[in-house]
C-alpha cells in the first residue's frame, strides 16, 4: 500500500511537471518581400497554362467542327 501511494505521489508530481513546461516558440513568417516574388512567379505558371489550356481547347473545337459533316 506504501508503494503504491508513493508512486501515485510521483505520477502526479510527473504530471504536474509536465504541464508547466513553456510552449515552443513558433518562427516568425516569411517577410513580404520574400513571399511576393514566389506569389507572382506562381501566379504567371498558373496564368500561363490556363492560357495553353484555352488555346488547346480552341483548337480542338475547331477540328471536332472541322470533322463533322455538313
């Protein structure tokens, strides 16, 4: 019965311990002016391949047109 008050005891001073431990700093975010960049560079990528994507489209509702008949 001894031991097992004792271990409780150091179970709860484990526990207690445990609990006031300080969070970990989180890193600050990436500044602006290095996000930027990337943003527009992905941006332009995306704007890009729409751009092809529309055209290959096009294209290919022109010969589906092309191929029927009249």
């Amino acid at each position: 019965m001894n031991k097992s008050i004792l271990l409780a005891t150091l179970l709860a001073a484990v526990a207690l311990t445990a609990c006031g431990k300080k969070a970990e700093e989180v890193p600050a975010a990436a500044p602006a002016a290095v996000v930027a960049p990337v943003v527009a560079e992905a941006a332009s990528a995306a704007a890009s391949a729409a751009d092809g994507m529309a055209s290959a489209a096009t294209g290919a509702m022109d010969a589906a047109s092309a191929a029927m008949p009249k």
